[in-house]
C-alpha cells in the first residue's frame, strides 16, 4: 500500500507496511485495533496527572503498543513518561498532557487510514 499516506505523521507507515508486507488486511485490522484501545486513553492521562502509579501503567502498555505500529513519537513520550511516573523525576502533568496529545494525533492518524481503507476501491 504504497499509495497517499495519512498526513499526521504519528505513524511511520513504511516502515509499518513493510513490517507487514504481504498482509494488508492484517494491517487495516492492526490500525482498526490500536484506534478502538486509543479511545479514552488521553483523557485518562489528563485525569490521573498526579496518579504516578496509573500514569506508569498506562505509559508502559501506550508504548508497547506504540512500538508495534510505529508510532514512534507516542512510544517515545510514553518511555518518558513511564521513567517520570517511576521516579526518575520531570513535571508529570507536562508529561502526560505531552502524550495525551500526541495520542489523540495520533488517532485521528488512524482513525483516517481506516476510513481511507474503509472506502470501497474505484
């Protein structure tokens, strides 16, 4: 699926579609999973901004599945912040409003390519 990118830049779609080459309907289902798991999740980093324990957790599982669609910037704020969240310092609520941020970037991200791949072929 070389055609038009999404213009978000949150995913490195190369990098993802050839991490998935040959599978393009796993890919959509992997971009339709990540959107619905993203859903409430920068509004649960907003609301527990002073919960260290709950930012940990969320921090850890947001980069985890950042990694695995290449949302780098996303994987790479939710390291920050699960290293904050764990003592190593840094404004929390700056950190997680960061990442909140960048979650609903990125989902708008996805939630155009589904749309794009939801559309039926010309």
């Amino acid at each position: 699926m070389a055609d038009a990118q999404p213009a978000g830049g949150h995913v490195d779609w190369v990098a993802l579609e050839a991490r998935y080459a040959g599978r393009p309907e796993f890919l959509e289902r992997l971009v339709r999973i990540a959107l619905d798991t993203l859903r409430g999740v920068a509004a649960s980093l907003r609301a527990a901004a002073a919960d260290r324990a709950t930012l940990a957790r969320t921090a850890h599982t947001l980069r985890g599945g950042a990694d695995v669609i290449q949302a780098l910037r996303v994987r790479d704020l939710a390291h920050a912040l699960e290293r904050a969240a764990g003592g190593d310092g840094g404004s929390l609520a700056a950190q997680a409003e960061a990442l909140a941020a960048a979650v609903e970037g990125l989902e708008a991200e996805l939630a155009e390519r589904a749309a794009r791949a939801a559309r039926p072929a010309r």
